[in-house]
C-alpha cells in the first residue's frame, strides 16, 4: 500500500471506530455505571465478539473476491460512495443525547451484541474491500489487519470508556467544528480510494 493509502486507511479506520456505535456506546455507559474494573467482562465480550465478526468479515470479502475478481473495481467505487455519504451525514448531524443503559449485560451478551452491529459489519467489509484485497493477500495479511483495526477500535472504544464525559461535554460544546473535521478527513479517505492503487 502507498503512504497515501495508508493514510486514508488510518483516517477511514479510527473516524469510523470513534464515532458513536454500540461498542463505543456501551463501553461509556458501563464505565460510568459499574466503572473500567467492574466491566471487564463485558469489555472481553464485546472484544471478543468484534475479533470474530472482523475475521469473518475477512474471510467473506476475500472469497467473494476470488470467486469474482473483477467485484473489488466496483467495491472500491460502492466504498467511496458510501464513505462519502458518512461524510455527508456527519456534516449534517446534530448533537445527541446519549440514555442507553448498561443494565443486564454480560459477556455473553456483549459477545452476540456484535453479531448484530451493522456498523461493524459495514467497517470491516468495506476496509477488507478497499484497502486489504486490492494488494493480493493471504490469510496471514487478512488476520494482521483484522489485528490492526480491532486494536483501534478497542483503543477509540477506551477512549469512550475512559473519556466519555469530557468528550461528551467537549462535543456537545464545539459539535459543528468536529463535524466539519471529521467530514472532511472522510471525504479525503473517499477521493484517495479512487485512485489507482
């Protein structure tokens, strides 16, 4: 992969593992209930859970790839597309509050909770997709990547976890101008796509 590629790589990766979803969502709200100790297996569930929904992933978007090779040239244009319209209604959203509850969860509810989060299932395909098939890999490359995008996603969820309070009254105060960077970032990520490889 170039630098460039890399970069928007990174960029598509921790904009789209930091914005709120379930894990990220779920990670703050225990962390302000039963705190960082007291959630640990949840924390594992949700991990592991994710580690098994990515590798899937994976190994969905690499076989449909083998089976039709010619699918990741109009991948690459249904990624850019769809990353731009993130960009799109990120620049456009508002603030919300957040009122989900921690309640009840466990490790193995965590753990099937990602068998059902869309937004994982959309981020890993579309990085397997864009970034990982068009460079030929093997299933070590597939594995070493889904080890890269699970240690961000881990890494934004902490943050959540750990931040959730600051980052929520520091976006509620300045929500536009986040918008704006991370519309931005993404709609890069999006036009680097479309370029040769």
């Amino acid at each position: 992969m170039s630098y460039l590629t890399w970069m928007s790589f990174l960029s598509y990766n921790i904009i789209t593992s930091i914005t709120p979803g379930p894990m990220n969502i779920i990670a703050m709200n225990v962390a302000g209930n039963q705190g960082v100790r007291g959630g640990r297996s949840i924390y594992a569930g949700l991990i592991l859970g994710l580690t098994v929904v990515i590798l899937l992933c994976g190994l969905f978007s690499s076989t449909l790839v083998a089976i039709l090779p010619n699918l990741i040239q109009y991948m690459r244009f249904i990624g850019s597309a769809y990353i731009m319209w993130i960009a799109w209604v990120i620049l456009r959203s508002r603030p919300e509050s957040v009122d989900g509850q921690s309640t009840e969860l466990n490790f193995n509810r965590a753990f099937l909770l990602q068998f059902i989060n869309v937004k994982a299932y959309i981020w890993a395909i579309t990085v397997y997709s864009l970034y990982v098939l068009p460079t030929k890999p093997n299933i070590a490359i597939i594995v070493a990547f889904a080890g890269l995008m699970l240690f961000i996603a881990v890494l934004c969820a902490m943050i959540w976890a750990f931040f959730g309070v600051i980052l929520s009254s520091f976006l509620q105060k300045y929500w536009r101008a986040a918008n704006v960077i991370m519309a931005v970032m993404l709609f890069y990520s999006a036009i680097n796509l479309l370029s040769p490889l």
